[in-house]
C-alpha cells in the first residue's frame, strides 16, 4: 500500500482539529468526507483545499472499496455500532474518544476486533502531545524515582468564549442521558483519565464526587476522583472546576489542565494542553535543587498531528496504532468506576464491573 486513502466521517467541530495532521501526511489521502449534512461536509473540503468524494451516508461510505480506513468525528452514542460496521466491511478504524458508553458496548467492539484483519484503535490526542509524551519516558526511566502520584487538574471556562468556532447543534446530543453515559467527565475525562493510566498503569479502585447541575447534563463540577493504582503504593487524583467568569488564554477551548507526577526522588510537571494559563515550561522536572525546563513542541495541535501520524503510520507498517481496545476497555471501566463511586458513596473495583 503506498498511500491509505481515508475517509473522514463527521464534518463538525472537532474535524477543524483532526484533519490537519491527515492532510499533512505525505502517505495519507482523504478521499471522501461524510456528513449527514452534505454542505458542512463541503464546507470543510473548501477549508481544506482538497477534493474528495462527498457522502452523506455512512453506508456508501463502507460500501467504497476504494477506502481503506476511516476516522469516525461522530456522536459517541453512534461509536460501537459505527466501528463494528467499518471492521465488518474491513476499513482500519479511527474512532473519536470516547468508544462507547457501555461495557456491554466495548464487549462488542473488542469481539468485531478480534475478528477483524483490519486495526482498530481510539482516537485519544493526549497521548500524542509532546510533553506528556516526554513526561512519559522520564517516569519509565526512573527520573523521579518510584511513582506515588498523578494529579490531573483540569479548569473549565466559559464555552462560549471558545476562539475554535463550534458547529451548530454541537452539544445538542450529548445533552441527552439515554444517549450518554454521562457529561464532561465522560467525555473531556476519557483524556484524563487515558492519560493517568498511560503513566501509572491499571486502576484497582476507584472514589469519587461529581457534582451534577440541575440545568445541565454536561456541566459535573466541581469533581474529583481519586484511584489507587493496581500494584503499587501509588494514586492518581482527577480533578475538575469551574472559573465561568475568568478569562483563559487560549487556542482553542477555554480550558486549562495542569499535571503533576510526584515520585520517590522528584516531581514533574505538564501544562500548556488545551490551554496556556500559566507562563511555565511546557515540562518541567524538580529534583530538589536541581530543576530542567524542557522547551517542546506545545501547540496543543501537535497532539492531534501526533494521533493521525500514528493511525497512518501503523496501518503502512503493519502495527497496531496505541490505545488499542483493550486500553479502550480499561479506560472506560475507570470511568465508570468513577460514576458508580459517585453514586453509591463506596470504592469502585474497576475490574469487577
């Protein structure tokens, strides 16, 4: 194969992110958009610069043999039966975060999987974003030493004040609770959570508090969730609030993480992801007096390029792309844990559920 021709289904939003990193690949050719709403769809091809076969159904789309793989931007509750499908027709598949909304709905996909010829994998850009790519391999090497915790913190502005233009009807789906496991820390969590679990390894259990609004679905914070990690003396803690009324620097959505990693022998941190709140290194390491700035790629696209080269990347050369769906499986039984512990006021076995 010398180019994969991809087909991107789902116009919207998040497409504006997405795309980039496919079109600048110079073994990647986006062959055919798909959008229920064909103008959107045009729209973007216009945006682009390029000029691709249009649809409006996600089964022409499939019945194409002249697509190879497909990145699925579409409503989460659409996810499992949509991967099914494509791995059935024996398209590679990229499928926005999250993968569904059910474990019965993993199970499903994992067995599509398994039968599979093609790859299946989780669109997930935070494991692509350089400095968590780097904090990554300095914990593997022991830089702070043994790992005893990961904190997530992650500030929520307000929306509307996004720089990135919003699609119209963007959030109408997910407002709907028979169509979605849950709001924000559903669906923005599946990074944090992912991202906890790439540096720590499996959860054994889980405590949380999500605070839900009477008027939003979407909205849960203030929320915090605390895990031990199976294995070792060590937790991960999430976090999540609301600044409505502050003003966050930013590219993209108006939002801000900041993440810590403490261990035996030092800290580091990650910040400048979605947002650019503090005027920081994008990765720092403490070692007691010693103290390394690690100046990397930051733009917050460069996790999205990173995701799309990959899928790319692992289809040419015959591997698996990361976050297969076993990690999917656990990433989502961790957030699930996180709701149950919500409700029950109890710890939360992930592994039991």
């Amino acid at each position: 194969m010398q180019k994969v021709r991809l087909a991107i289904v789902g116009c919207g939003t998040i497409s504006q992110l997405n795309a980039p990193g496919y079109l600048a690949h110079p073994r990647c050719d986006v062959a055919a958009l798909c959008d229920p709403v064909p103008e959107r769809a045009e729209l973007r091809a216009r945006e682009w610069g390029i000029s691709p076969r249009i649809y409006a159904s996600y089964d022409d789309v499939l019945a194409d043999d002249r697509i190879d793989a497909v990145e699925l931007l579409t409503p989460t509750f659409l996810h499992p039966d949509q991967s099914i499908a494509a791995l059935h027709a024996g398209k590679h598949v990229s499928c926005q975060k999250p993968a569904a909304g059910s474990i019965h709905d993993i199970r499903r996909i994992a067995d599509a999987v398994d039968r599979a010829s093609t790859f299946y994998r989780t669109t997930e850009n935070f494991l692509y974003y350089p400095p968590i790519v780097k904090a990554r391999e300095l914990i593997q090497e022991g830089a702070i030493g043994e790992l005893t915790l990961v904190r997530i913190r992650t500030l929520r502005g307000d929306v509307r004040k996004s720089p990135i233009p919003f699609t119209e009807g963007a959030y109408e789906w997910r407002q709907d609770p028979d169509r979605n496991l849950g709001g924000m820390i559903f669906d923005d969590g599946w990074h944090k959570v992912a991202t906890a679990i790439w540096w720590g390894g499996e959860v054994e259990k889980v405590s949380a508090i999500i605070t839900r609004s009477d008027d939003n679905f979407l909205i849960e914070l203030p929320a915090s969730a605390t895990w031990k990690y199976a294995g070792r003396d060590a937790l991960a803690s999430i976090e999540y609030a609301a600044a409505p009324d502050m003003p966050i620097r930013t590219s993209y959505y108006a939002a801000d993480e900041f993440m810590e990693v403490i261990g035996s022998e030092g800290v580091l941190w990650v910040t400048r992801c979605t947002g650019e709140m503090l005027d920081l290194p994008p990765l720092v390491l403490h070692r007691g007096s010693e103290t390394i700035s690690y100046q990397l790629p930051m733009d917050w696209l460069e996790s999205f390029s990173g995701a799309a080269a990959d899928f790319i990347d692992g289809i040419l050369e015959e591997r698996q792309p990361m976050m297969d769906i076993r990690f999917s499986e656990q990433v989502l039984r961790a957030i699930i844990a996180i709701y149950q512990s919500s409700d029950t006021t109890q710890w939360v076995h992930p592994s039991t559920l």
